[in-house]
C-alpha cells in the first residue's frame, strides 16, 4: 500500500521490536516486479532466498546484492519502475 500520497488514508499502528540480528526490508513494487526477457517477474520469493542467504552481511551489502541481481535478471543497468529499497538491522544488543 503506497504509504503518505493520499492526505486522508488512515493507517494502523504497531510497535515492532526488532532484536539482535534481525531485518526489516521495504521495498516497492518496482523491485519484484522488474522482469526478464521472457516476462518473467522477479518476485517476492526470489528477493526472500537472496536475502535470507546474506542476513549475515550488512544492510549496505543486502542492498547491493539486490541491486546486482535484479539487474542480472532483468539484463539491463536501468529499471522501467520505481526502485525502492530500505533495510534496516539491529546489529547489537545495546540500546540508545
């Protein structure tokens, strides 16, 4: 759902813990939806397994990896939709 375009979308609310270790990824619709030569889309599935083999690296290497990928796929260095891409990581137990 596209968050803050339209002024009186109401939206719910939660607070998410995230402990050590653990991601969150935003992304837009861009990101699953580029396609390969054959029409083939990306996929939320596909972006789960490339991420899920990398929770290890930083967010900054996750988004590369994304990047080279879809690239990869799609054969081409410039998407045809919007590209939007947010990880965020809790990395440490310590809290600010």
């Amino acid at each position: 759902m596209a968050l803050g375009i339209f002024p009186d979308n109401r939206y719910e609310t939660e607070v998410v813990t995230l402990a050590p270790g653990d991601s969150l990824v935003l992304y837009t619709d861009g990101v699953i939806e580029i396609e390969d030569r054959s029409g083939a889309e990306f996929g939320p599935e596909r972006l789960e397994r490339l991420l899920r083999r990398r929770l290890d690296n930083s967010a900054e290497d996750m988004i590369q990896a994304v990047v080279r990928a879809t690239r990869r796929f799609a054969g081409a260095e410039a998407y045809p939709d919007d590209f939007t891409l947010v990880i965020l990581k809790r990395t440490s137990a310590e809290s600010s």
